[in-house]
C-alpha cells in the first residue's frame, strides 16, 4: 500500500511490428508475379499483380532475408519507364537485370539500401521477350539472346559481350562478325529456346521447340574456348 516509483535510466527499446518485420503492418505482402531472382538476400520480383490491379512494369523487393514477403509499397524506383512488361529478372554480382522485350535495364543494388540502389544503365536492343531465352552460367555470368546477337557478361556491365562477333576487331577497330546478321535474325524466333550444360559449359540455342522439321537446328556456344559451332536437325 506504500506508493514508490523506480527510476529507470536506460529504458528498453520497444519492439514494433514494423521494427521486427521492416515493413507496416498495413501493408499488402500477397503480390503475384511473372519474373523473379534472388540478389542481396533479397527476393525482386517484376510484372506483379497486387489484388485486381496488374503492374507489368513493376519490380518489388523482399526485406533482407524474407524471401516470401513483398510490400507493395517496396517498389524499386527507376528513372526511366517505357511501358512495356517485364519479361524476366536475373542477377550477377551486384547487378540486377530487368529484361523486357526491346531493352534491359541494369539497377545497381551494391549498398544493399533500397534508398541507394540506383539505375545504372539501359541496353537498347538487347532485350529479351522470354525467360526461356536466358541461362545462368557456373561462374554466374549472365547469357542471353534476341534477334540481334548473343550476350554475355559476369559482372561488369562494361563489359557486355555480343557473342555474334570476334572478342577482336579488324584493323579499322571495327567489329568482325561470326555469325551474319541476316543468319542469325532468321534462326531466332519467338519459339526460340536456350539450354545449358553445366559438365561442358556450353550454351545450347535451339531453334524452335515446336515439332517442325528444323526445330533440332542448334547453335552451341563453348564458353572454355569462346566459339560457336552449328548442328542441323538429323
């Protein structure tokens, strides 16, 4: 019945929803979705429905290591938007690649802080229209294809290869091709499919994966020795 009070120095942070969780609790986490990777414990996931409302132009991101969690308001900013749907996501170091049809885009996520990841570069005419036509490599390069040529890059965006060309050029520093442009736009098509064979390291592109006559018509790119050979359908 005596009345004392207890003075408390140092008092204990208090736990919220949001502190432990690092996103409100107000937020709809049940997005759907097309395309999707993980990079930098974290999930990204583009072409996203949240209720009713498709978003085909839209990555979200996961807080760090909630791999199934998207808050809708977790959207990753860019400078540009063009409109047209993402087709897939992939990483490669610190990089994250948002493919859509005519164009990708590079955001670089190295801080690991949404609010510092940032666009770092756009690639006109090196989209791809089908997370079919993109592979993975055992060094974790990134390897994909279009109408245009064959790309390849490990890390640096700089350093994005057209696997259509020579890695040299000719004298007037001009690129050589390997494959004709006209050749290589009549193999590729929208049925066009890409493998990979992790015990060779090869990337297997395929014509078609339709039951035609030529649909076994392949090209192989052999990343130990840089070069393409062809095969026709038996």
């Amino acid at each position: 019945g005596s009345s004392t009070s207890v003075v408390i120095d140092n008092p204990e942070e208090i736990e919220t929803f949001d502190g432990i969780n690092l996103y409100s609790h107000e937020s709809d986490i049940t997005a759907r979705y097309k395309a999707a990777t993980i990079a930098g414990r974290r999930t990204f996931i583009g072409n996203v429905k949240i209720g009713s409302i498709v978003y085909n132009d839209r990555v979200l991101y996961s807080p760090q290591n909630q791999f199934d969690v998207f808050p809708s308001e977790n959207i990753l900013q860019v400078a540009v938007t063009d409109g047209s749907s993402i087709e897939a996501l992939e990483s490669t170091g610190d990089r994250l690649y948002e493919f859509k049809t005519n164009i990708t885009y590079i955001h670089n996520i190295s801080a690991g802080i949404p609010d510092q990841f940032f666009l770092e570069k756009s690639l006109p005419g090196m989209g791809c229209d089908s997370k079919s036509k993109i592979i993975k490599t055992i060094e974790g390069g990134i390897f994909w294809i279009n109408e245009n040529g064959a790309f390849y890059v490990k890390d640096d965006p700089e350093e994005i290869r057209n696997l259509r060309f020579f890695p040299h050029k000719d004298e007037d520093d001009l690129e050589i091709e390997r494959i004709k442009a006209s050749t290589w736009s009549a193999f590729v098509s929208s049925g066009t499919i890409v493998g990979y064979d992790e015990k060779g390291n090869l990337a297997i592109v395929k014509r078609s994966a339709t039951g035609s006559s030529t649909s076994g018509d392949v090209y192989v790119y052999d990343f130990r020795v840089q070069s393409f050979v062809s095969g026709k359908s038996a």
